[in-house]
C-alpha cells in the first residue's frame, strides 16, 4: 500500500469509502494522483468544483485576502462579507433577500430550520423521504436515508411524509413552521420532483403559514441549468440553503432568506465565529463571478442536452435530474460500471439506489470530455455483451 494511504488509514477514523488513489492536484475537469496519473473528473469532487479543480480566480483571490486579513468575526463590517452576500442575492435570490453565512450544507440547513421555527413560533418541520441533509443532529434527523439509522432520539419535531405526495404534505403541514426539500434529491440517486409537486408544496405552506425551504446545497449556483432550483422549477420558496460549490472548496455555507421572512429575523437568534470569514467570502464572490461571466449555467444545460441526446445505451434505462446533476439509471447495479471507469481513469458517482451513476462534474465540462465518457460506456458495454 502507498505511505500516504497507510498514513491516513492509520491516523483517521475510517467513515469514508475512498478511490484507491492519492490525490495531488487539480486544473478545470482533470486530477492528477501522486504518480503524476490523471483521471477525468466528472464528480466534481461531489459537486464543490463547480468553476473547475484550483480556479485561478479563487486562488488568486483567497491569495491577496489571506495577506490582507485572514480572519476577524462578524462583530466587524468587512467589504469582502458584503459583496458575497451581494453576489448570492444578484445572483439566486429576489430583491431584498437576505443572506446568513455559516461553513457547510448541514450547518446552512440547521439554521433554515431554526429561523422556520423562530419566525412561525411552531416547532415541526416537514421533510420528504429520501432527502439528504447534513450530518448535524437536526440535519440527520431530517435526512430520509439510512444515514438515520440508529439516532432514533433524534428529530421529535421532524415528520416525513413521501416525496412527491402532495396529501401528505397537507397533512403534515398543519402547524408546522416548515417543509425542507431537495428539490433534486442527489444522493438519493438524482431522483427529481415534478414542477407541480414544488409549486404545490408553495401554495400549501403559504396556506399553512408554514415557510418553504429549498435545499439547494447540490442543485444551486447554475448546476441546474439555472441559477438555482427556484428558477429551475419556478417555485419561491421562503429560503435556498447553499454549500459545496458556493466558494470552490473553501468551507462555506449559506441560508438565501426570502424579504418577507428576513424581516421577521430578530437580532442575536443566529450566529457563528467562521461563516461569513473573509477568505472564504473573497471566494464565494470569485465563483459566482466566474459563473456568471463564463456562462456557465447555460453551459450545464448544453451539456444536458448533448448527454440526453448521446447516450443512448440499452444499458441506461432513464436519466434523472436536471442540467449538470444527472443520474444515469442502468439496468443492473452501477458498481461494476463505475469500477470499469474508474480502471479508464474516469470519476463519476454512486448513489443510495444502487443502479444509478452520478455525474456532478465542473460546469466548465465540455464535449470532449462527454465523448470521453460516451466513449469510455460504449467499450464497457461492448466488453460486456462479449462477455456475455
Ligand atoms: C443536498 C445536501 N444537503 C446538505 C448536505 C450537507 O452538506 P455538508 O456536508 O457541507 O454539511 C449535502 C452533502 O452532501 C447535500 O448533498
């Protein structure tokens, strides 16, 4: 075994199911290992590279503001914080929506979820099966997967209800203060909810007076196709929760608060020492300048279009999701597939529903890295039918 690996094997608790490879560097769609061997990345280092590995403009960036100042806590004003909170608001929000930071998905879905209960003064929180949502102890008590398993004390003031059955959801939401959804549940295996299902959740936590809140860790920041689910699926939801893509790689989190429920925060009800730092703020405005000036929303749905229209394999029976986060659903488990591709140096993911493939690449992707992996399927399942 690599020294590295031992290394880590030896010295971290073993949560995590790993490539057998040691990474070393990153630039655009590609990541090279620590024998110089490159592999093309098409999971995007679970959807965070959204702008590419190493973007310059963020290392450039986060460069200049570590010299400048790293760190101080948001008992100061900081430009940096201010234009990030700007740029989020530009860039998926409406008018007069406004911004809490904090360093992660969970984090960003905990605070969603405590500012539902403060605004409404009601406790539950309606969620759908087979949501993911973090790993804190509100986040996993919302999370519809195994991942709950075993935290049965947890999560009393949450209630699942199918996704997709909008007569659980009336139910559930009377007096609830909210119901917290991925609209794309990614993990789940990019297993997608219907226009109508997301606009009739609005009309109904409008009638509840419960607060919508859309989950946008994965499918926000231009994955979609569009700047965000909201846009995506033309429902207005009270807030998006963001993370991952949202400054490249830095830690950061974010909860997009709609202005009818921001003006109903009170002072001193949230708060943490790093979300909103300056290094990663320098970074979230970096990303969605790059977004924005490189068109790469409308690069993720072009790139949609090219992988519907290609990749038409007997082998793949569906393709879920939306823009640059897809599930290709195959007739048999993925695993062996996904091994096949990872021995082709090719990165891709895996999901809950075992016969799903998880593309989350950089949105920077282009055609011939599509051929590249059309190429790759089309050899794979030729070797198969050999086989056979
Ligand atoms: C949809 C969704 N929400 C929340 C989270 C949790 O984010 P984090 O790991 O940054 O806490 C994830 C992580 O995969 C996610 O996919």
């Amino acid at each position: 075994m690599n020294e590295s690996m031992a290394l880590e094997d030896k010295y971290l608790l073993p949560t995590y199911e790993k490539f057998p490879f040691v990474l070393d560097r990153g630039e655009g769609c590609w990541v090279w290992d620590e024998n110089g061997d490159k592999y093309l990345d098409l999971y995007g280092g679970h959807a965070v590279a959204a702008i590419g590995h190493s973007p310059a403009e963020v290392t450039a960036a986060i460069s200049k503001q570590a010299a400048k100042l790293l760190f101080y806590s948001n008992l100061v004003y900081n430009r940096a914080r201010a234009e990030a909170a700007k740029a989020l608001v530009d860039f998926c929000g409406e008018a007069g929506s406004q911004v809490f930071f904090c360093n992660s998905g969970a984090e960003a879905n905990e605070n969603a979820m405590r500012i539902a209960r403060s605004v409404t003064g009601r406790a539950m929180v309606v969620v759908a099966e087979g949501g993911f949502h973090g790993r804190t102890a509100a986040a996993i008590a919302a999370t519809g997967l195994k991942y709950r398993k075993g935290l049965a004390g947890l999560g009393a003031d949450i209630v699942h209800v199918p996704f997709g059955d909008l007569d659980a959801a009336e139910a559930a939401l009377e007096g609830a203060a909210a119901f917290l959804l991925e609209p794309i549940q990614s993990v789940q295996g990019a297993t997608t909810a219907t226009i109508s299902y997301l606009q009739g959740l609005e009309a109904l936590c409008r009638k509840s007076g419960a607060l919508l809140i859309f989950d946008e860790v994965q499918t926000g920041l231009g994955r979609v196709g569009a700047p965000s689910a909201r846009h995506a699926f033309g429902a207005r939801p009270h807030m998006q929760t963001f993370a991952k893509a949202l400054a490249s790689g830095v830690p950061a989190g974010a909860v997009l608060v709609s202005p009818e429920a921001a003006a109903k925060v009170k002072p001193g009800e949230l708060g943490s020492t790093f979300g909103g730092g300056p290094l990663a703020c320098v970074a979230i405005s970096a990303t969605i300048k790059a977004i924005v000036d490189k068109k790469l929303t409308e690069n993720a749905a072009k790139m949609e279009s090219l992988i519907r229209s290609t990749f038409k394999f007997p082998q793949i029976t569906e393709i879920r999701g939306r823009g640059l986060l897809l599930g290709l659903v195959l007739d048999r488990p993925s695993k062996a597939v996904r091994d096949a591709l990872l021995a082709k140096k090719i990165l891709v993911g895996g999901a809950d529903d075992k016969s799903v493939i998880r593309l989350l690449p950089p949105l920077t992707v282009g055609p011939a890295e599509i051929g590249l992996l059309r190429g790759a399927l089309a050899e794979i399942f030729a070797a198969e039918s050999v086989a056979a």
